[in-house]
C-alpha cells in the first residue's frame, strides 16, 4: 500500500533545482502530489507517495538530488 510523505529542504534556489529534485523522486518510483516553492526562504516541500519506501530511499540515495534533501 502507498504511503503519503512530505519532505522539505533548504537552499532551492529557483525551479531548476526543484524540477531536478522531482525528476529524480520520480525516476525512483515516487508519485508527486504537490509541490510550494517559497523563493523568499529559499525553501521547497514536496508531498510524494510511493509504493516501497524501502527500495525509493536505497535508489532516491544514489541521485544528485539526495544532498539536497538530507
């Protein structure tokens, strides 16, 4: 059963950072729901599902996008 999650990260400094970000969330297995980009705080949250949290985290860590988030 899918499992609804949101994260949030720092240092997003425009939609190139936050599209790369999904890009790779999404080449993992995860199915985006929503996305706020705040370019004052330079700041982004992200609310995904997926189906094996499990194997995303061990292929979400292999990306360049994993930095961003941890």
């Amino acid at each position: 059963m899918a499992k609804r999650r949101t994260i949030s990260f720092y240092e997003c400094e425009h939609y190139g950072d936050l599209n790369n970000i999904l890009e790779d969330m999404r080449s993992c297995g995860a199915k985006i729901g929503y996305t706020q980009l705040d370019e004052d705080e330079e700041t982004c949250t992200i609310e995904y599902e997926v189906e094996d949290f499990h194997e995303f985290a061990i292929e979400f860590k292999d990306t360049e996008s994993y930095e961003f988030v941890n």
